[in-house]
C-alpha cells in the first residue's frame, strides 16, 4: 500500500485489509485508493490501533470514507475479526485466488470445512474449486449491483427525493456520488 498497486492474494494483508471482499481486481484497486486517502487524514499510530482492534470500519466512517466503503458490502464482515480471527470462506477465497496463480497451499481449515478433504482426484478437486469460484463471483456481483442500487437510493433522497422503481432504473448509469461529502456538493448544486 505504497501508492503504487495493491497487495495480491499470496500477501497477508490481502485477507488482513479485507482486499478478499473484492470482487476484481479493479474493486481492489479502488480500496487500496480508500485506504491511501485514509491515511491521509489519520496517523499511523491511529491506523495501527485500529488495525489491531479491528475497528478500521469505525475509522473510515469518523474520517468521511463511509460511502467509499460500503461499495464493498463484506469488508466489514472480513475486518470485524482482521487481525486475529477470519471466517473460513474468506481463506477459501484466498486460496482460490492463489491457486489460479499456480500458488495453491491448501489450509488445513479449508480442506475440512469445504470438503476438499473427500476428494480423491485432481479432478474432483478442481470441480469443487470451479463451484466455489463461481459462487463468489456470482454473491459479489450481485452484492455490487446491491451497494450500487443503495448508493442510487441514497443520492436521491439526500436530494429530497422520493425513490420509485423506475426513477432508479433511469440513475443507474450516472454518475453517483461515492463520499457523503459529494452527496452534500450535488444536491446543493
């Protein structure tokens, strides 16, 4: 998090950081810049604390980055627990995305909890990792269209807005404000 790229899934901090609640590779992109402005308007003593904690959710909603955030509707889940405690789904996503780069350390947790245990070919293996991959592409990418459609909802009733169907429909494909900050500066425009 140098400002140069992000971390990949053969880092710690892939899962730490909650980068594993992204759906691509761009969504990474885009959390690494949330947490480039976070530490912008924080210290590193600040950011370490709540690290530690695991409060860095409460960190970015007291230093404006909410509505960057909530475009990844599982960061929380992953950074409640970072850095001690993880669900095993977000070790399984891990190790996923490290073995489709030809890293693939399989954790002992992930063995057992999703069955890779009982498979007794490679090729049963790789099944069970092509259903899971597609279960997290396809709980993702509905979980962004969702944040989109909040984010839809909430720029038209911070500018006094009533939501009808139709009327969001027609938002979709401008642009939408993505801190509380610009919420303020559109509708006051």
């Amino acid at each position: 998090m140098l400002g140069i790229c992000h971390p990949g899934p053969e880092f710690d901090c892939w899962l730490d950081l909650g980068f594993c609640a992204s759906q691509d590779e761009a969504e990474e992109g885009f959390l690494d810049y949330t947490y480039q402005m976070l530490a912008s308007y924080c210290s590193y003593d600040e950011f370490f604390t709540a690290y530690a904690n695991s409060t860095i959710i409460q960190l970015l909603d007291t230093r404006g980055l909410r509505g960057r955030r909530i475009i990844h509707p599982y960061l929380e889940d992953v950074l409640s627990g970072s850095p001690v405690v993880f669900k095993s789904v977000w070790t399984l996503k891990q190790y996923l995305e490290q073995s489709r780069r030809g890293q693939s350390d399989l954790p002992p947790s992930v063995e057992v909890d999703y069955g890779f245990i009982n498979c007794t070919t490679d090729s049963e293996r790789q099944d069970l990792k092509d259903l899971y991959t597609n279960i997290f592409q396809k709980t993702l990418r509905q979980s962004s269209t969702a944040a989109r459609s909040l984010r839809v909802r909430l720029a038209i009733r911070v500018r006094g807005g009533v939501v009808s169907g139709d009327e969001e429909k027609e938002k979709q494909g401008q642009e939408i404000p993505e801190t509380p900050a610009e919420y303020v500066s559109t509708s006051q425009s």
